[in-house]
C-alpha cells in the first residue's frame, strides 16, 4: 500500500494531493482546491509570486498610458528586471535556474521561480526578502515545491503551438536573450538553452517517458472539463437580471483592467470550442 502511494503521489490518480500544486508550485483554485496543497517547509527552489509586471500588462503591445510600445522595449524592460533579481539573489547563492512566467492566469502572472544550488541558500535568500519591497510592491516569497521544470513547463508553447494561450496552466517561461545569458550563467546552459526550441532539449541522462507524457495530457484534460463546468455553473448564475447585468458588463468592457476569472473561462471555453469544431 505505502509503494503504491508513493507511486501515484502528485499524479492525477492522487485523489488527496492536487497534481498541479506538486507540479508547478500554484493551483488556480487557490485554498478552494478540494485536494491538499503540500507546501514545503524546506526547498532549494523560493516561488516569488505575481513579482514580474510586464509594461503592456493592461492591454498587449500598449502602455499604461495607451500608447503602443515595441516588442524590443517590452523584451529590455524585462531583461532588466530578470538582471536585478539574478544579481540579487545571486548573492546568497549559486543559482541554477531563474524562469519568469509570462502567463496571463491570476495565480500564475508574473510568478518568478529561483532554483538555487543548495536548500540552505534558498532559506537565507527567503529569509533576506521578508518585508523587502520591488518597483514600489512587498515581495511575496516562499518555498515552492517545483524542483524539475521540464515537467512544469509547457511543451507546446515552447513549440509555438499552446493553443490555450496565457490562460494555459502548465509555465510559459519568458526567455532572456542569448547574451544576456551568457553574461550570468556563462557555459553553465549553453546545451539547455538559446532558442526556445532548444530549451527543453532532453539530455541523454533525461529521456523523455511516454508515461510522463500521458499523465500530462491527462492534467490538459481534466483542466478542460473542469473549465466547462465552471464555465456552465457560472452562465447558471448570471442568467438573471439582464438589463443590470448588462450594464455592468459594458462598464467592464470600458474598464482598462485585466478580464475577471469569468471572462478568461469562457474564453478558453470559446476555443476549445472552435478548436472541435475544426476538428470535426
């Protein structure tokens, strides 16, 4: 029975353990998930969550101000923050990975993952973030369970082919520039990383496993089907008071502020949709 538990730990047949939180170090649902959220005392990795705030946040490809801004501007925008922070915490440290996720979904936006070489530098580094401020915002830091990205990342994004967007639950990682990289981790990643195509590059010691692969298109779809329930429970709950409803949702139509979880959801509703329809 104990091997068995440990066989199916973190994997969609653990029914007492939420897979994505062992996975990826967040869960859409939050303290709401109806599995448990084992969340480490100890880690070489710290999760520093929604930090990054990319410049066209709002509205992509403009500005706070609502002017278009150039891709290259919004990739040297974040190539300095992914400088300072490498720098930073470097200090504490030998850091093995720094990823920025650039999804769109609350509980993933902007979350910075750092992978330190040992446990204790990770805990010195948490320790010096306590009550530490970034762009005028608290730093909000904490262990994250993720120590191996190749099963947190999305493979289809990284071949330009994710057709769930920023709103996919697996990590869009924002990658730095060639020289950049080279700059702070030298030869340390020539093989892993460079184009996206060549990041997730499996190495002989790390083959890629056709059981891995079905229990992770096996989390796509169950984030799917619970995508239409919810997305079907909360048309329920809206269906009354149309004309006051309404009005609220033009008003949010002309709100610069980011789409609620609502609107997201039946947007991925909306393409999953038309990716069957295309299908069939």
């Amino acid at each position: 029975m104990a091997e068995h538990l440990a066989s199916i730990f973190g994997t969609e047949k653990d029914r007492v353990n939420c897979p994505f939180y062992f996975k990826i170090g967040a869960c859409r649902h939050g303290d709401r998930c109806s599995r448990l959220h084992n969340r480490p005392t100890i880690s070489p990795t710290l999760l520093l969550s929604n930090m990054y705030q990319r410049p066209d946040m709002i509205t992509p490809g403009v500005d706070a101000q609502g002017q278009p801004i150039h891709p290259d501007k919004i990739q040297e925008h974040f190539e300095d923050f992914y400088k300072d922070i490498y720098e930073e915490l470097s200090k504490f440290g030998e850091i093995e990975s720094l990823n920025v996720c650039d999804n769109l979904a609350d509980h993933m936006i902007g979350n910075v993952y750092v992978l330190f070489k040992e446990e204790d530098q990770a805990a010195a580094a948490l320790n010096a973030l306590q009550g530490r401020f970034y762009s005028g915002r608290p730093i909000i830091a904490d262990f994250s369970p993720v120590t191996d990205f190749r099963e947190a990342t999305c493979r289809q994004y990284e071949e330009n082919s994710c057709n769930r967007g920023g709103y996919c639950n697996f990590m869009h990682v924002k990658m730095i520039g060639r020289e950049l990289r080279r700059k702070l981790y030298g030869s340390r990643h020539g093989r892993f990383w460079g184009t996206r195509s060549r990041s997730r590059s499996v190495s002989p010691s790390h083959p890629s496993h056709p059981k891995r692969e079905r229990e992770r298109e096996r989390d796509r779809e169950r984030e799917r089907d619970t995508d239409r329930r919810d997305h079907h429970r909360g048309s329920g709950r809206r269906s009354g008071g149309g004309e006051r409803h309404g009005s609220e949702r033009r008003r949010r139509s002309r709100s610069p502020v980011r789409e609620g979880s609502e609107e997201r959801r039946a947007r991925i509703e909306q393409w999953n949709r038309e990716r069957e329809e295309k299908g069939q």
